[in-house]
C-alpha cells in the first residue's frame, strides 16, 4: 500500500459490494493512481483527529518481494504470544475486506462501509485518492478496537508512502528489494532502496533482509543519519535450515524453531525477518511464540489449490499458485522448481503490463517442462497474450486462459506433474476465485 500503492484498487467494473460501492464515488474526486505524496492524507486525518497517533505499538514493513510474508509471519508469532493484532495489507485477491484484520479478524463489509462512509463525509469532497481512503480508514478502525499490536504494510517505496504517516513505530523491517516500480522509486537499487529507507525513524530499530551492497549502503546511511539501531541479517542476523529445523541467531541469542509454514527456500529469510523485528520491538514475546512461524499461512504464496481448478487436473498431479510478478520474483520461483526435481513443472504466467515481462520469465522458462501465457478477462491491466508470448522469445504457447491451458494440460496424457500459477497478483486474484476460495 502507498501514498498510492501502484494499484489501490482495482478500477472501473471492479469496485465489488458495499464497500466498493463508496470507492467506486472517492475514485472521481482525484482519479489519478499513483501520486506520491503525504499532504493530501495529512489533512485528512487532522480533521479526523489524528488517528494515526492513536494506535497500538506499529511494525512499519516496506521492500520489494516478501512484504506480505512477512507481515504474516509477525502476525502468527504475535497472535501465539497471545496478542491482539491489527493489520492492514494489500492487494486484496477477491474480496477488499482481506486488506484489515481487526484484533485478529478480518473486518466485516458492514463496519468498512462504516469507516469508509465517515471517511468520505469528513473529507467533504476534497481531492483524495482511493488508497489514502483506504489508509485512513485503516487507521481510524484501528485507533477505536483494542489491541496490542499493528503489523502495516507499506506499498509502493516508503518516504511518500501513505503509511509513513506514523511518526514512531515499535520498528521498522525493509525485506529484500529489486528493480520495481522505477518509474516512480528511481531506476537503480540505491535510489530505490532510499525510498524503501524512508520509512526509518529516529531511535527506531530496523532489521533488513539480505540486499544488494549498493541497497544496503543506501539503508545504512539512513539509519545511522537518524541513530535508528540496525539489524541486518546475514551480518548480525543468521537463519539456517537444517533438517526439519531453522536456526536462527541475532544479538539477542539463538533459537531453534519449526520450519515455516509458509513454502519455498525464501521463506526462511521472510520468517527470520519478522522474528528480528518483534525482538527488536520491546515487545514482550515468549520465546515459544515464535515457533508460530510453523503455522503463518498467506494465499497466493507457493499456495496448493484444492478447490475447482484443481479437480480439473487428473489424479496425482499438484497445483500451486503464486502471486511474484518481478525479476526478484522470478529468480525465488526459479530456485523453487531447482527443488521440485521430482516431476515436471508446468508454468501458467500472466503478467500485469507494466513489469518487466521479459525479467521475471527468463528464470523460469529453462526450468519448466511448458510454458501458458495467459490474460484473463477480470485481471486488472493484464498483458496481452501475443505480448508474453514474444517476451518468452517464442518459448512460450498461448493458454489463453487458466481453465483451457489447465484443460490442455489434462488432456496431455502426461505423466504426473506440478502445476505453477504465477506471475501477478491479479492473476492470482482471479485464479482463487476461480477455485472456489474464501479468506478468512
């Protein structure tokens, strides 16, 4: 989520219930998706007297690949430790109420149309994107329903990130960052990760993912700049798996816990993130709490379907679903099928059309047994199926869709095989939908 996240909402057609009915009005008064900047929410949030200075103890999450993760991580090991927890994420895959947990719940659409509908009356029809709508009302149910904690994700940067609006989070984690969003954050690692670096604060602890030097260097100049103590893993902070055990180490001690729930060798770095940032946090975390990293569970994540789509596959065969869309993103999926030597593992791809297409496929097409580009009709901003096809540098044949590649990969008479969507959110979005899930 940003200032504006890349993509708030989806657009026009989209808007779904209630809730969607008031964003589809606030989207007219300032239509533009993207526009970096504070001042607007700032005002917004005076005349709803300063939420955002009310709430629980934050974890403030920004980078590029691995945010979701790791607020769902810091959202089962705090929920183990036997606090109430707040958060507030996106996109959302089907439904927007999957954006706020409140106290451990997610939000019903009655009291989101509520927030939303107070929102838009002290806004009084002043320019406001739909994101800082999205934030303030976040903050507004979050400063009124108890709680120990907030896990927030930041979207698109973090130095103009409508989020950044809270002064002094318990403490900041930045995971790790790649080439995105250019266009917006700079167009190498050390001008993006100086947006990503703008959501540090003075004296706030920050722990940090494994990075690039020059994205690293660019972290640690702002944290020293503000005298905000850091924790880098890889340096000061050490994950290993071994077995059916991760070890971890920091300045605090050692601990020895489950594998995480969450699946993929990445998850490891994702898990001892959120497990740094809560020991830096002052919180008070037993240590058996962390074992909660065993049962984080997050969609669209390496996620295995069982629903609709899945029964389409013959006996035997797995179906997975991930929503990595970015060159980062394809290099961890890349080294996910590394893993699945086992049988062979079919890609269905679709990307949203302003990623690099080319960068997040090339990892993936050497490893695959087949390539399905694929643009479905619900999925926002989809690239053209001709236009993956060519990024595939020919490699890859048109699904289109997921259920006719699906079919065709039933029909194929192969062997038993892994299945792998991938390659957006939206995709991902529409794909679970499809499959019959409901997040709860």
């Amino acid at each position: 989520m940003g200032a504006q996240k890349g993509e708030p909402v989806r657009l026009a057609g989209e808007y779904q219930g209630r809730p969607g009915e008031v964003l589809a009005r606030l989207h007219q008064l300032y239509p533009k998706l993207i526009d970096l900047s504070l001042g607007r929410l700032e005002v917004l949030l005076a005349k709803l007297g300063h939420p955002e200075l009310h709430l629980p103890p934050v974890i403030h999450v920004a980078g590029t690949n691995g945010k979701g993760s790791t607020c769902a991580n810091l959202r089962a090991i705090a929920e183990a430790a036997g606090l109430r927890v707040h958060v507030m994420t996106s996109p959302h895959l089907v439904s927007i109420t999957e954006r706020f947990r409140l106290a451990g719940k997610l939000v019903d659409e009655d009291t989101l149309v509520d927030a939303f509908e107070e929102v838009e009356r002290v806004n009084a029809g002043a320019p406001i994107t739909v994101f800082e709508v999205l934030t303030a009302a976040g903050f507004l149910l979050f400063s009124r329903i108890p709680a120990d904690l907030v896990i927030l994700e930041v979207g698109l940067g973090g130095r103009l990130d409508a989020t950044n609006v809270v002064p002094k989070p318990a403490a900041c984690a930045i995971t790790t960052i790649s080439l995105d969003h250019q266009a917006f954050l700079g167009e190498t690692l050390e001008a993006i990760a100086g947006e990503k670096a703008g959501i540090i604060k003075p004296s706030v602890p920050v722990v940090v993912s494994p990075q690039a030097s020059e994205a690293l260097n660019a972290i640690r100049s702002r944290a020293e700049a503000l005298k905000a103590p850091l924790w880098s893993l890889g340096q000061n902070v050490h994950v290993r798996v071994d077995g059916l055990k991760l070890h971890y180490s920091d300045p605090q001690g050692d601990l020895e816990l489950p594998l995480p729930g969450l699946k993929g060798p990445h998850q490891a770095t994702n898990a001892a993130l959120a497990i740094a940032a809560l020991r830096v946090s002052g919180l008070n975390i037993p240590l058996s709490a962390y074992e909660g990293i065993a049962r984080t569970d997050w969609p669209a994540r390496l996620q295995r379907l069982h629903g609709t789509l899945a029964a389409m596959l013959p006996a035997g065969w797995e179906l997975y679903l991930d929503g990595g869309h970015n060159p980062g993103a394809g290099e961890v999926l890349g080294e996910v099928l590394d893993g699945w030597k086992d049988r062979p593992v079919h890609i269905i791809a679709g990307v949203k059309q302003s990623k690099d297409v080319s960068g997040f496929l090339k990892p993936l097409l050497a490893r695959a047994a087949s390539v399905q580009a694929v643009a479905e009709v619900d999925q926002h901003l989809a690239t053209p199926v001709e236009e993956l096809v060519a990024a595939s540098g020919g490699i890859a044949i048109a699904g289109p869709t997921i259920v006719k590649a699906l079919e065709r990969l039933a029909e194929s008479g192969q062997e038993p095989a892994r299945v792998l969507i991938c390659g957006s959110l939206y995709l991902a979005g529409v794909a679970l939908a499809q499959d019959g899930w409901v997040s709860v």
